[in-house]
C-alpha cells in the first residue's frame, strides 16, 4: 500500500488505560504516577494515548463493518453466514434469542469512549504544549467521537442515557447516580449539537497518515444520518412504541408525527453536499483487459446516457469497476473522492473487520471460509442490464432447454462462462460486482506457487463439488456467494494473500439517496438553516432536485434513471429508493437498520428465505436452479427485535434505567 494508515498505528500505547473510577471525570487513576490532569493534557504523548483510547472504542463491536462476531447488525434479509453448526447461530439470532457477547459489548464500550472523550473535552485546556487551534482540534475529535458513540448506541439500543456534561460524583447515593433514558429525539438532537461544534474546528480533509480521524463532512454526515432516523417512521409518531417509556412513564418515542423532521434530515444531507468535497468515484473504460480486470461491459445502449461522459451518463467510465474498486482493496482511501468517514484499513486481521468479511466469503479453494453468502431475495432484487426488474419466469421462457452457456455462445453472455446458469445473463453491473453466483469466475491471481492450477476458477455450489453442501459449516446454505470486498487478487493459498481492504463508514452515495428519500416524503414546504448558519435552504419535495441526488448512483451503476412518472408519483420512489439503497448499500451495515426505521421488518426480515437446491449434483444441473426454501436459514420478526435488549447486569446497576419493550426486565 502507497501509505499505512490503518487505525491501529494510531491506537498505540492504549495499555496505558484501565476503566475504574471513583468521579466519572476523574483521570488520576489512568496513571501509575497519580499525574494531574493538567499534566496530561499538557503531553504531546499522553494527550494522543488518551485520544487513542477514545478512539480504540469506535473498534471491536463498534465496528461497521466484518465478521458476524462483531457486526452482527450486517445480516438482514440479504446476508447470512454459516458458522456455529450448521447455521445455529444465525437461527438463534434471527429468531430474536440473543445470548451473545455483542450486545452486551457493544453497550459498555461505547459508554468507556464517551466517557473518555468526556474528560478530554472538560480538562483540555489552551496554553502549554498546544497552540489554540490544536487544542480546538483535538477536542473536536473528542466530541465527534462522543457523538459517534451515541449515534451507534441509538441505532442498536434506541433512547439511550446521555451522561452528564460535568460527570458524575461517585460519592452521591446510588439512587442518585443512576441515569434514566433520554428520548429519543433528545439523544438526536445532541448528537446534531455537538456534530456541529466537532464541525466548526474539523478540518475538511486529513492528510495519509490522519485518514482514520475526522472530518467536518463526517461529522456533518453523521449529524444527517441521525436526523434521517429521527424522521423516519419508527421514531417519528409511531403509536407501535407508546409502550417505550422512562421510569417515570415518559414516552421515549415521538407519539407525534412531524413532516419538518424530513425536511432538517434533507438540510442536513445538503449540508453534506454543499461541502463540494465529496464525489462518486469512477473507473475509466477499458478497451483492453485481463481475467481480473476485464474489458469493460458497456450497458445496453440509451439514448440518453450512451453518449454523454458521467454524470450525465456513462460514455466514459466502467461501472463494474468504478463499484467494485470502492470496496475490494484497489482503491487507496486518499484516492477514494467518494469516502467520507472511514476507521482505517484491515491489514491482516481475521477476526473483525473487513479482511474478516472477505476470508468468510471466499471459496476454500483460495483459503477462504466459503460460508457467508446472500439470499436469493437479494440476488434477484438485481435489475437487468437494461434496468428492467429481473423476472425468472421470463428469463425460462426465453430460452427454454437451453439454459446453460455454450462455448459458442460466450461472446453473447459476458461475463458468464461455459456451464453457468443464463438468469445469470445480461444483469446489471453491481450484480457482478457482488455476487458469487454458481459458475462465477474467481480469479484468485495472486498465488505465485499453484501446482494445481486453481487460479481463475469457475466456482460451482453443486452437492458434491469442492465448494458445495458438506457435512460441516463451509457451504452456501443458498447456493449463492458474495463478492463484494473480494479483490480479484485474493488468494490465502499457494503464496498468494488476501490484500488490504479500506472501511468506508459513510460514504457519498449514501448522503445522496437520504437526500432524495428526505425530499420525498415531503408535501409543503420548510426553511432550514444550514448547519453554520450561513444561509438558510428551502426544502420541499422537488422532484428535478431529487432526480440530481439519485440519477449519479444509478448511471454510475450503469443503468438509467427512473423515468419521470416514478418521481412523481411519491409511494412509488419511496420503493423505487428503498430498492435502489438495498443494491447500492449491501454489505455495508445499512439494510438491517433500515428496515427497522421504516417499519419495514415486520415483513421482510420475517419472509422464509429462499436459495437454490443444494441437494442436486451436477448431473441433475438444471434442478438445483429451483428455488427452494432454507431450512437452516429461517426467521422470524417481533415488536422485541426493532431495538437490542439492555443487559440485566446493566438493568441491576442502573435502577432508572428501563429494559427495551418485549425483552425480559428482571424485576
């Protein structure tokens, strides 16, 4: 890699710390040597140790996105993962049984960094060591990372305590110390406040060796994304919740709906936008290629897009590449124009983060784990080429007993090879670009000592091939893999490695397609500050305005925007947006959320999951392409499951402190 900048390097010296205390402000204990606080914050050295620390709690269960382990929340209705006897843990998980670390973790290390960033910001002061503009800096990162906790908390846990600014004496009575539930729309609005201030001092850009610390988009992406969920219909006058209280009866979900909550998540994306900082990235067409990095496959010609450079259309670029390179390890994160917040690269780390997705995802016969893949509601959720939705009836019909590609047939069917099933055929770019359907190509080019020649090898899930059913938890369940995150190059066998992939927390594409949502649901009208005050949007559901936030996603994408009758018709975008964000966003720790905010669980986190027939051989080829329910792979969806449950040794320390509505409170 051109530069290491990978969030550990900037963890260093973290063993420092311990999490007891007397005063939650107090930071003596952090020290053999009983140091004062002005003689830390007075340190170069102890002041990064201490801001490490903060950042330390943005990794392990707080991370976006990885292994199951640590990321649960990254397994909706699109992906499943294998593990734990034959998918028992995913059962267990999707039937709402949670007896796993995560949830647990994930609550306490979230509240050990607000209150270390707590003391940074309190006992931090100008004068010293640090210039003014530093000390602004540093407490700057303290305070997004404070309200990127609480962000994360809000998501899973929903209303969440907000500690007190000044702390808390450990010497008052313990029915005094303990901390009741903020609403949720006051956890909201404090995590919009103090991403504002982060803003105000966060410079626009951080240079290589700062890449994993903020920025003032990031902050002010984070501060859209809370205000999208506050909009949203499970915190945004939903009756289900009436039964979400406080200890003393107060109702922690909004019980009335309010339409300016979307036009303040709208301004709060614009703010974003009008950054002019962020951008899609894009690969140049290629007329010339490899295995790896194929010529690229021009979409079906439109009379609008087919001619014109992008934004305006796809003359210029490779949609297949300019998506996949966003996510595989090809693309430095100094280079990605699209990255707006990122925790750093996963070098070699096989439990947590991304190199933990990936050696999950990959077929064993390139070292991979081969049992983390999607469902075939999500395979088939991919468009055509064309844009057209995908229908199996027609696709069947066309070409009737003649439904394997042919050797002469290849030039016809690119990308596809010899023996690949034809619904396979002529889908758009991303579908490439993300699932490892039977008969994909995995190129695996980096071995350098393959005596077997398992490079650039057609990877088939038939019962009885290499990579299909077995008695052991290293089978697609569906039949269907996930190539999102591979590079072309991995490989962990024969002298080959699995290359360094970047985290991309928050990403342009994202703030574009809230943008558009945001706009949507409106009806009348609003005037809305922008975040420092400067100007002042008027936000209403104008649908030439949505069109520019969500015709670049797809034409990126390489398929055409929606015609105009989508735009206006407004139940129709929100499906066509809610669509167009479970394609563009899989894998990246988004679908399960927002399923929830929209209500949207209910129905389609509880839908039986359906996959192809992995009892078949390949002699019976043609009838493993059946689908079949998945028994290993059920689900299920109750009221319980919209927030994680608090732990009951939580619940027995914090007597204020009420359990989420459905899950057992202990009393």
């Amino acid at each position: 890699m051109k530069a290491k900048y990978i969030i550990i390097i900037l963890l260093a010296g973290t063993g420092l710390f311990a999490t007891s205390c007397k005063d939650y402000l107090s930071v003596d204990q952090y020290f053999a040597d009983r140091q004062s606080e002005t003689r830390i914050f007075n340190s170069r050295d102890y002041t990064e140790q201490w801001l490490a620390n903060c950042y330390n709690q943005l990794l392990d269960y707080n991370l976006e996105i990885g292994h199951k382990t640590y990321t649960v929340s990254n397994y909706a209705d699109d992906i499943f993962y294998n593990e734990g006897g034959n998918g028992a843990e995913y059962r267990r998980f999707k039937f709402g049984e949670y007896d796993f670390n995560w949830y647990k973790q994930s609550w306490s290390q979230s509240y050990a960094g607000i209150r270390q960033a707590s003391v940074m910001i309190n006992s931090m002061a100008e004068g010293g060591t640090f210039t003014v503009q530093q000390v602004a800096q540093y407490k700057a990162e303290a305070r997004f990372i404070r309200a990127y906790l609480y962000w994360l908390l809000l998501r899973k846990y929903g209303p969440v305590p907000i500690m007190p600014e000044n702390g808390v004496d450990y010497d008052q009575s313990y029915a005094n110390l303990s901390t009741p539930r903020n609403t949720y729309d006051e956890v909201v609005d404090f995590i919009s406040s103090e991403m504002v201030l982060a803003a105000k001092d966060l410079p626009m850009k951080q240079d290589n060796r700062n890449i994993a610390r903020p920025t003032r988009g990031a902050a002010l992406a984070t501060r859209a994304k809370a205000l999208l969920f506050a909009a949203s219909p499970l915190a945004n006058g939903n009756s289900e919740m009436a039964d979400f209280v406080d200890d003393a009866g107060k109702s922690l979900i909004s019980q009335q709906y309010s339409e300016e909550k979307w036009a303040k998540a709208a301004a709060a994306a614009k703010d974003v936008i009008d950054l002019n900082v962020y951008r899609l990235y894009t690969a140049e067409r290629k007329i010339q290629g490899t295995e790896s990095y194929p010529v690229t496959i021009v979409p079906p010609y439109h009379a609008v897009y087919s001619d014109k450079n992008f934004p305006e259309g796809w003359a210029n670029i490779d949609p297949f590449e300019s998506y996949r390179a966003l996510f595989n390890g090809d693309l430095y994160a100094a280079e990605n124009p699209e990255m707006i917040f990122t925790r750093g690269e996963n070098q070699t780390d096989e439990e947590h983060g991304v190199i933990a997705l990936t050696r999950h995802q990959m077929p064993q016969v390139a070292g991979g784990w081969n049992c983390h893949g999607l469902t075939l509601k999500q395979s088939d959720a991919y468009d055509m080429a064309d844009g057209s939705a995908f229908n199996r009836a027609e696709i069947l019909q066309k070409y009737g007993s003649n439904m394997f590609v042919q050797s002469n047939e290849l030039d016809q069917f690119k990308p596809l090879k010899v023996d690949v099933w034809k619904e396979f055929a002529h889908r758009e770019p991303r579908f490439y670009a993300s699932v490892g359907f039977s008969g994909a190509l995995w190129t695996m080019s980096s071995a350098t000592n393959d005596p077997n020649n398992n490079t650039n090898k057609q990877v088939f899930y038939y019962r009885g091939n290499s990579e299909g059913r077995v008695n052991s938890d290293r089978w697609l369940p569906t039949g269907i893999g996930m190539m999102k995150y591979v590079n072309p190059k991995d490989n962990a066998n024969n002298g080959g490695r699995i290359y360094p992939k970047v985290e991309i927390a928050i990403r342009y594409a994202d703030i574009l397609l809230m943008y558009a949502e945001s706009l949507n649901e409106l009806s009348g009208s609003y005037n809305i500050p922008s975040w420092d005050g400067a100007t002042t949007y008027m936000i209403s559901r104008d649908i030439n305005t949505i069109s520019e936030a969500v015709s670049p996603v797809r034409i990126r994408a390489g398929v055409p925007d929606y015609e105009m009758s989508v735009y206006m018709e407004q139940s129709m975008l929100r499906n066509s947006i809610k669509h167009e964000r479970q394609l563009e966003l899989l894998g990246e720790n988004q679908r399960y959320y927002d399923l929830r905010r929209w209500k949207d669980a209910p129905v389609e986190d509880a839908k039986q999951i359906y996959g192809y027939n992995t009892l078949i051989t390949k002699q019976n080829a043609a009838l493993f392409y059946s689908p079949v329910r998945v028994p290993l792979l059920q689900t299920s969806f109750s009221k319980k499951m919209y927030f994680w449950p608090i732990d009951w040794d939580e619940l027995r320390k914090n007597n204020r402190m009420t359990q989420t509505p459905g899950w057992p409170s202990f009393d």
